[in-house]
C-alpha cells in the first residue's frame, strides 16, 4: 500500500517536459501535443493509484506517452495491404498510381507550375489543356475536358447538353453504382428530365425511336458496368443508338463508367468497350473515371464533340468541378504510358496486379504460408494454401473473375476468426482480407512486398499473442 501517500512522488508534467527522454518526442510530436497527453498519462496513473496500484517507474511513463504518441499519429489513411481480392476496391482507394504519375505529382506539389500559363505566348492558358491532346490522341475523340470524377462528369454533361429537357434511358441502364451514385438521382439534379424505355431485361430500337418527342435533348446509354443481366436479353448497340439519335438530331451520351483506353484481352482480361469503340461507334460525348481500369487518380473525362465539350467547359460547373495541378499531373503522366502498350503492363500497377498469373501468385503463397503458419501457431490458427478468384471491382467486368491464390485462415471459433480479423486491421500497416465460409482469405493478388508483409504480421501477432 502506501500508493497515494507516494502519489506526492508522481513528477510534474513540467518536470516531465524536461526528462532528456522527453525532448525527443517534443521535437517529433511538438510541445502542445506532448503536454496533452503527458497530462492524461498521469492522471490516469493517479486514478490507477486511487484504487490500489503502483506508481510505475519513470520508464514505464515514458513507455505509455509513447504509446499514446503513436496512437495519436496513427493515420487511417496509412498504407495497408488490400488482401481483399478486389483490385479497384473503391473503399481502399481504387488504383494504385504508376511511378511515373507520383514523381508528376511530386513535382507538382513542390513547384510552381504552368497550371493555367501558356509558356509561348506569356499568356493565360488553360488548365485543361495538359491533358486534351493525350486524350484525343489516345481515343480518337474531337475534344476533352476533365472534372473531379465520373458522377461529375456525368452530371454536368447531362445538365449542359439536356438540362430543362429530356433525357431517353433504358429501364436496363439505371443503375445504382453504390453509395448514393443512382442514375435517375444524378439526372434530376441535373435538370434534366428522365424518360425510361424498354424493361429491364429487353429494349429495343423502336422504344427509343418511339419515346422521342419535342422535348427529347438526347440519349443517354450506361454501361451497366457492375452488374450483368442474363438470359432473355435485348440491349440497343451504341452504333445503332447513334444513327437513331443523329436521325432524330439528337445526342447520344455515353457513360462507360470504367472506361479502359486498351483491349484488356491483350492482358488476358474480359472484353470491357474501349473509350476508343464507343468514340468510333457515334457518341457525340463519352464519360469515363481515371481511377478505375485506366489506372490513374480520381477524375472525370469528358470526350466527343467540340461544341459540346466547348459549352461544357462553360459551364459554370465546371468550375466547381475542376481537378487540382497534382492530379493534372499525375493523370498526365499516366495516360503517356498508355503510347506504349508494350509496357503497360509492367509500370502500371492495377494493369499489373489483374494480369498477374495464378502460379506466380501461387508460388508466393507457397513461400508465404510456412511462416505465417509459424506466426499464428501459437494461438490455435491453422493456415493453408488456398485457390481464390480475384475480382476487378469498381463496376469493370463484374461477373468475370480471375484465377488466383492465397492463404486461408481457419480459427477455432468464429469469436477466434473475428478477433483475428481485428487485430490485422490495428496493425501499423493494417492487412485486409475477406471473410468467407468460417475462414480468412487473403488472397495475394496485390501483395508485392513481402517482407514488409511478415514484418507487419510478426510485430502486430507479437504483440497481440505474446
Ligand atoms: C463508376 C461509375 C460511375 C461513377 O464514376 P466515379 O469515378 O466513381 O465518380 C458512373 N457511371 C458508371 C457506369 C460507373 O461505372
């Protein structure tokens, strides 16, 4: 006992300011942050103290500001390894950028730039004009222009070309993308009035020519990119949508969602239409995202005619939708790769990761699984060597899955599983996996450093096991 008379011993927070070993973490956290938490630090040893414990020595103070420190910087922001075995996961952050693109973005935080400067005449220039000639070049398209994401881009082209109008849609098409992404939604807050046709699995030409009246602005077609419907089915091809659209002088909007600039059977991937195909097809404006197949950051892109794209870009909104220098930058610098088919695969890492042969993957969970089997021994969990299917994700050929492998984790109990699963997620570079049929699966797809992996895994079981 004695504790509380020896409470009286408890240093000050200043005298605890100016402990050698604190100056370190004055310099890392800064003096405001640090007295903050030294001050909850010893109230909370007071209170252990109050109701019988020990006061711990001055080590195991500092011990537990350190603890508090880090926890406080932790970000859930930081780096984790996307296990999941989808690809784009839209809540992880969807495509990891090429080298290229993050030395683009670098740059551009670091330095000023020529975002809106035209460095031939001394001019104003325009911030758009960075990335047009790239996406005209590789989609055969008049013009472009680029927004903060799809859904912007899709809502402003509905409320330039059809606001106050009529929009044609197939009741096949209007979808919900997830979150609070609805079709019918973004149309009305474009202004823009809906005219569903056909059912949900069949519409057919005559029902658009049929739903056209003096109202009518345009058609809209959406790639119906995350789900497929199967069986009796009719859809009305882009081809045959732009003829009846042109006929009646109308436009025909395209909404690709995904949108990938190459054929992805050339990876070994599923047939997804190309921005290229549905420029080629008659689209007088295609959508598409940068951070879904195409592999770069978040944005919108706008691609057809220039008179369209022109009263776009005059668009109020589109000032309210406009993308930053670093994201310019770093969507530059991906589309460049795409000059290069050839290696596209090599530097651009969600081509990289979905093309990624099952027995190399497999070869990795091999050399994984004895040590991860090594780690969580002790606690009762069994691991072995599983086949999985990865999935793209993001909406991109949603019932195509592809071969894959990984580790599968058994635990004794479900309480057992969903600890486990708690504890990968509170590491200091979290591991995501996916639950499913009583067990664990991480599936190695998008792995690469391994080391890092065991690093990770041994500290956080280390700590959580020992
Ligand atoms: C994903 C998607 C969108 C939305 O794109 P974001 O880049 O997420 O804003 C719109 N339409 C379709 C068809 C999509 O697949």
């Amino acid at each position: 006992m004695g504790g509380l008379a020896e409470l009286r011993t408890l240093p000050s927070v200043d005298q605890m300011l100016k402990a050698p070993a604190v100056a370190p973490l004055v310099e890392r956290h800064g003096r405001v942050v640090v007295t903050e938490e030294l001050r909850l630090v010893l109230g909370e040893i007071r209170e252990m103290v109050r109701s019988g414990g020990l006061i711990p020595d001055a080590d195991g103070v500092i011990a537990s500001l350190v603890s508090r420190l880090d926890y406080r910087d932790l970000s859930n922001l930081r780096p984790l390894f996307n296990l999941t075995g989808t690809v784009l996961h839209t809540n992880l952050g969807r495509a990891l950028l090429a080298e290229e693109a993050i030395a683009a973005a670098v740059d551009a935080m670091r330095e000023a730039a020529a975002l809106e400067f035209d460095l031939d005449t001394g001019r104003r220039g325009e911030r758009d004009s960075h990335l047009r000639d790239l996406l005209c070049e590789l989609t055969g398209a008049e013009d472009a222009t680029v927004v903060n994401n799809n859904a912007a881009a899709v809502l402003i082209a509905l409320g330039t070309v059809g606001g106050g109008r009529q929009a044609i849609v197939s009741r096949g098409e209007l979808i919900e993308i997830g979150g609070a992404f609805r079709m019918p939604d973004i149309m009305e807050r474009a202004g823009v009035a809906l005219v569903e046709v056909g059912t949900t699995n069949r519409t057919h030409a005559r029902d658009y020519r049929r739903a056209i009246g003096p109202e009518t602005a345009l058609i809209l077609k959406v790639h119906t990119s995350n789900y497929r419907i199967e069986g009796f089915t009719a859809e009305v091809s882009g081809a045959e949508l732009a003829a009846i659209a042109h006929e009646a002088g109308l436009v025909l909007l395209n909404d690709l969602g995904s949108g990938t600039l190459v054929d992805l059977r050339r990876y070994g991937l599923g047939k997804e239409p190309t921005v290229r195909e549905a420029v080629a097809e008659g689209a007088d404006l295609v959508t598409f995202s940068g951070d879904k197949l195409l592999g770069g950051p978040q944005a919108g892109f706008i691609v057809g005619r220039r008179d369209l794209i022109a009263a776009i870009n005059r668009n109020p909104l589109k000032r309210v939708l406009r993308v930053d220098k670093i994201r310019i930058a770093a969507t530059a610098a991906t589309l460049k790769l795409y000059r290069d088919p050839d290696r596209l695969a090599a530097r651009l890492p969600t081509l990289r990761m979905l093309a990624r042969p099952q027995h190399e993957i497999r070869a990795q969970a091999e050399r994984l699984a004895p040590e991860v089997a090594r780690l969580l021994a002790s606690s009762g969990h069994r691991v072995e060597i599983c086949h999985c299917s990865s999935q793209i994700g993001s909406g991109a050929l949603p019932v195509d899955t592809i071969q894959s492998a990984g580790l599968r984790i058994e635990a004794a109990s479900g309480s057992a599983l969903e600890a486990l699963a708690a504890l990968f997620r509170s590491l200091s570079r979290p591991i995501l996996g996916r639950l499913q049929d009583g067990a664990l699966i991480l599936d190695l797809r998008c792995l690469s450093d391994e080391s890092e992996f065991l690093k990770s895994l041994s500290e956080g079981v280390g700590h959580a096991l020992a």
